[in-house]
C-alpha cells in the first residue's frame, strides 16, 4: 500500500469512530510516525509503505481510535507563537487561553512603566501547567521575570523543559506547592524579581464542577483532573487564589484568571468585595462566551 492508500483508510477509521478532525488527525499522526512534515504527506502519495512503518503508525492510530488526545500522541502542542511540549501531567493548551497571553501583553505595553521608569515586570503565573501562559510572555517581555507555581512535580518538569526549548530558563523560577500559599511564593518572587509587589497575576485554575456533564468524555478520561476540577461548582480555587494575592499588587498591576462560561457574574462579585481594583470586567472569547476575569490597579 502507498502512503495516499493508508492516509485514507486511516481518515475512514477515525470517520468512523466519530472522531472530530479525521483528516486533520490522520494527517498529523501519519506525519509524526513518518518523521515528516505534513507537506511532505503531500509530496510522497505514491511511496510505497514498508512493514516497520507500518507497525509505527499501527499504534499511532490505536491510541488515537481509543480517545487519547493527539497533543499527547505527539508530545507537543502549539499555542500563542510556540510550541510546547506535553504530557498526560499536563492540560493541553487551547487556543482560548492564547487571548489571555494576548490581553496581558497588550496591557503591558500600553500600562506598565514602574514609579522608576523601569519595564522588567515581574509575573507570577498560578497553575502553570506547561507553563504555555507565563513562558510565552517571557519569550514576548524580554525583561520580565516570572514566579511558575503548580502542585504537580510531574507538571513543573514539562514546564521547566519548555523554559529551556524557549531559551527563558534563566528568567523563570519554579515552585511546587499550594498555589494559595502566597506566603512563600511572594518570598520567592520578591527575592527573584526584585519587586516588592506583584505586578502580573495569571492563572488558569481548576474551575470544571466535578458535576459538570458538559465534560468531553476523553478529556475526563486523559486529562489530570487535579488541573480540571474545583469545589464550590468550580470557582473554590478560583476564589482562594485571588484572594490570596489581591494585597499583594503592586500599581499599577494586572490579575487575569482563566473562568468558566458560565463563571463571569460570581467572579466579578467575587473580585469587587477586594475594594482594591479601578477596574473590574469580564473578558469573552471569540465565541462569546466569558472566559476570563481581570482586574487592574492603576499607576
């Protein structure tokens, strides 16, 4: 069989077990097992197939007909202007949290000019996962600094890879623990970044209710549900983790926190009792749905 012969039965496979992107799937799948870009798919139609290649693409295409996310097949995923690796420890990057990069450095850009006239921010990213939402902003503010913190030992050395592929390492310090546990993560960030107080907050948190029946069944299944799921109908950590650090801002300072859709009222409420904010929203993502809270105090 050529490669056209078992792109297509592999497209037709994934058709069939209702699979969302058969083509685009069976493509990226073909590609990584063939150590080839996709182009190359393209370009090599009528090569004829050999055994060993085939017995690759064979447990490729299991994995995938059984749920197992590409992103994880692959080992990496891109988001914003780079690629991360990642693994089953970690939340695979969706391109809605790509807005939250986008809104933190545009508000950088526009806002933030210390009382001294210096620009090297210094972030503190809670729940960083693979650390796609800090890292990017390092790799975008070459003279910030950032603090990633995640309960997951097995999640901080994803991260801490990505640091190094991305050539931020020597501006990024990593701390596992509770990432309410503001006490020693401003310890950190004080003696790392200089600054007395935070200037940028991001988080995407656990916010998913553990009730919620919305959840795709293979997300339920691949991904860690310590990075998915929170109490109180998905806005405990939420609600800790800002409160943990909304005395600690510096001015002006930015917090944005990733949220549910249909999180954006109790947020908003939840961020006004801090007194401390001049100005409150609600972003919404391309879809329209609420996404994410952000508050500001201005210089």
């Amino acid at each position: 069989m050529t490669l056209k012969d078992i792109l297509d039965k592999t497209t037709a496979f994934f058709r069939e077990k209702k699979i969302d992107s058969p083509r685009l799937d069976a493509e990226l799948l073909l590609a990584h097992g063939l150590k080839l870009e996709r182009i190359q798919l393209y370009l090599r139609f009528d090569q004829p197939m050999k055994e060993e290649e085939l017995a690759v693409l064979r447990e490729l295409v299991r994995r995938r007909a059984q749920g197992e996310p590409v992103a994880y097949i692959l080992g990496y995923r891109d988001f914003y202007k780079y690629r991360f690796s990642v693994s089953s420890a970690v939340l695979i990057p969706r391109p809605e949290t790509e807005l939250l990069v986008e809104k933190a450095l545009q508000w950088l850009q526009e806002n933030f000019v210390r009382e001294d006239g210096d620009k090297s921010a210094g972030l503190i990213d809670l729940g960083c996962g693979s650390g796609c939402i800090g890292l990017s902003m390092l790799k975008e503010w070459p003279s910030a600094k950032l603090i990633a913190v995640d309960i997951s030992e097995a999640a901080l050395e994803v991260a801490k890879r990505n640091a190094e592929s991305l050539g931020v390492a020597d501006r990024v310090r990593f701390l596992r623990g509770d990432a309410a546990d503001a006490t020693a993560i401003l310890a950190l960030y004080r003696e790392f970044v200089g600054h007395e107080s935070v200037d940028i907050l991001v988080a995407n948190p656990p916010y998913i209710d553990p009730q919620d029946q919305r959840v795709d069944e293979q997300v339920r299944k691949f991904e860690p549900a310590t990075a998915l799921f929170a109490e109180e109908k998905g806005l405990a950590l939420l609600k800790k983790w800002s409160h943990a650090y909304q005395g600690a801002l510096a001015r002006p300072a930015l917090v944005v926190m990733e949220m549910g859709l249909d999180q954006g009222q109790d947020m908003q409420t939840h961020f006004e009792k801090f007194q401390n904010f001049d100005e409150i929203s609600v972003i919404k993502d391309l879809s329209g749905h609420d996404r994410f809270i952000c508050g500001v105090k201005n210089g």
